[in-house]
C-alpha cells in the first residue's frame, strides 16, 4: 500500500477519501459519458435512428457530445485514485449538468423519440429520461454523504502560473455568459453560435458552456496543477475536440460570422491554457497517488 505520509500534518489532516456511493456514482456517469458520447460524435449524422431526439445538424450532435466526452475520460482518472479533492473537480459540474440537462428535457419534452421514431430511438429517449431523472437526487445524496467523510484537501504544492489562472478565469466567465444566454434565450443562437442551431440545440450547447465554464473554475478553484489535473484534462479534451468538429463539419459553419473566429479563439486559447496547467512528470504529490 503507497505511504500517504508520517509528517505531523498528515497525521492531524488525513486527505478526504471518496465515499462508496460517490465512487459508484462517478461510474455510473462514467458509463452513460462514455454511451452518450459514442452515439453523438461518431453517430453524429444517424440520431434520428439511435439517439434520445433527432439532431438535424451533426455539428451541434457532436459538440454536445463533447463534454460526455471529456467526462467519462476525467471519470475514468477519477476513479483510478482514491481522493476526493481531484475527484470533485469532477463531479462539481456533472453536479450541475444533470439537472440542466433535465430541465432542457422537460421543456422540450415533444422533440423526444419517447412515441415516436425506431425502436433504438424510443429506447434511448426513455432511458435518456430515467438516467436523468434517477441521478439528479442521486448527486444531492452523495454530496451530502461526501461532506460528512473525514479528512480534508491534500497540500497545495504545485501551484499554476497567474497568467494561466487569469486567463483560466476569463475564459471560464465568457463561457458561463454565453451558455447562460443560449441556455435562457435560444433565438439568440444565430448572433452567438456560428452554425444554426434549434432552441433544444441552442440549450443544450449553453448547458455544455455553462459545464465547461464549471469545470475550469473548478481547477481554478484547486488552486494546484497535481489536485486539479482531472479538471485539466478535461479542459485540454474538450478544447482540442472542439477544433475537430469544426473540422469535420466545416461546411455547417458559417465562417464569415464573427461567432465563428470567437469559437476558434477560445477552443484554442483553452486547450493552450489547459495545457500549460497539466503537472509535470514526478510533480505528484503523495496523497494524491493511487492506492495499490
């Protein structure tokens, strides 16, 4: 078993471990991450037969599946280790996702295949409105039983540059704004996103920016590179995915408008920051070093 340390600190303060039920929820999410984004980004272009509801533009398919992406990748981390800081890096803007992600559902619940479409499409959008139903309450729990779990953070011993946390925040505060403004006025989607998008697209992509924007306050927050290196991996995921999509489904974009050179500024002003965040070889600190 790895030593977590002999010092008189970590005595006094043991590192917060992740409860049971926090574990297996991350694998849960990990699993309907990993499900969700095979089914929006390779099949971007076959969701009226195998997704929860038809995606006309495979662009929006795959950028939504972007964050199920980078989660189930930043899940999978997660639960290699046995602590909780790195981890809720994690799980705070899943926390926040699921029930927007529900709300979304519920006001849009006629788009849905729940009566309509093939069999795999009905499927999908029952399960899609179960999982999403089940796991909100599901994470209220577990937070509350993570919070009574003892111990606390580990030690900060590798903190990130200023620029990176200046230019982290920034970035952060320009997502949340914009994904809280599609996520509240979806007709504003044609001056803010450079492809068209429906008003259930134009929600669920502001739910996705406003997850994104959680996720770098979140490392931001950690306020170290080895204890927020899930969060940053995710960040430097979804910017470089970002980049692919447009890519890949470069005649859906409308290069000409303004949105178009914002949304290459920041997927790559994110992935450069992210990548500047990640921990360097042998800066692990020992609380954080998974368990054998």
């Amino acid at each position: 078993m790895t030593d977590i340390g002999t010092d008189a600190a970590s005595i006094t303060a043991p590192t917060q471990p992740t409860t049971r039920f926090m574990w297996w929820l991350g694998a849960v999410t990990m699993s309907v991450s990993a499900g969700a984004a095979i089914l929006l980004i390779p099949l971007a272009e076959r969701t009226a037969d195998f997704f929860a509801w038809t995606i006309a533009v495979p662009a929006s398919a795959a950028f939504i599946g972007l964050f199920y992406l980078a989660l189930a990748i930043m899940a999978v981390l997660a639960l290699r280790q046995p602590w909780w800081a790195p981890a809720r890096a994690v799980v705070v803007p899943a926390f926040v996702f699921v029930p927007l992600v529900l709300v979304t559902t519920l006001i849009h619940l006629d788009k849905f295949h729940l009566f309509s479409g093939g069999a795999p499409a009905r499927a999908m959008a029952w399960i899609w409105l179960v999982i999403y139903i089940v796991t909100a309450p599901a994470f209220v729990l577990g937070f509350r039983r993570q919070r009574r779990a003892p111990g606390g953070d580990p030690p900060r011993t590798v903190p990130p540059s200023p620029w990176v946390r200046v230019t982290l925040g920034g970035l952060a505060v320009g997502l949340a704004l914009e994904g809280l403004a599609l996520f509240v006025a979806p007709p504003l989607g044609p001056s803010l996103w450079p492809w068209a998008l429906t008003p259930l697209t134009a929600r669920m992509i502001g739910v996705t920016l406003i997850s994104v924007a959680l996720l770098a306050a979140s490392a931001i927050r950690a306020d170290d590179r080895v204890t927020g290196r899930f969060a940053t991996i995710g960040l430097l995921v979804f910017g470089v995915t970002a980049l692919a999509v447009v890519a890949r489904y470069n005649d859906q974009v409308e290069w000409t408008h303004p949105s178009a050179l914002a949304y290459l500024a920041i997927a790559i002003a994110l992935a450069v920051v992210a990548f500047a965040m990640l921990p360097r070889s042998g800066s692990a600190h020992p609380s954080t070093v998974p368990t054998l």
